[in-house]
C-alpha cells in the first residue's frame, strides 16, 4: 500500500486498517511454519506496510495534541 493512500485515511481507519494487517502477518507467520507458504516477500511485504501504519498513527496523534 502506498503511503500517499495511508496519509488520506483517518486514525480510526488506520487502526482498522492496522488490525487486519497484523491479522494477515499471523496467517502468512502459520503458513510459512507449516510450509505452506509460497511467496516468503508477503511476509516482509506486511511488515513493512505494518511500520507505515504504525508510523502515520503516531504522527497523527503527536499532530493532534
């Protein structure tokens, strides 16, 4: 997910947004351990967009207050 598309969307989206994330990293997390993952990048993928999220969130609320 590109960062300018993040930047548009409010806190309560991100935090929604960053749930299913953190949902999608367990699932790729099981079926890498269970080998049943094919694309090993998914996983580094996740995490980065994880840290995106998690950076824009802190940004918005330091902004805020």
């Amino acid at each position: 997910m590109k960062i300018n598309e993040l930047r548009e969307k409010s806190v309560d989206e991100l935090t929604a947004l960053l749930d299913e994330k953190q949902v999608d990293a367990f699932r790729l997390r099981m079926a890498k351990a269970t080998g049943q993952l094919g694309g090993t990048h998914d996983i580094k993928a996740t995490r980065r967009t994880i840290a995106k999220i998690k950076t824009l969130i802190n940004e918005k609320q330091r902004g805020a207050s």
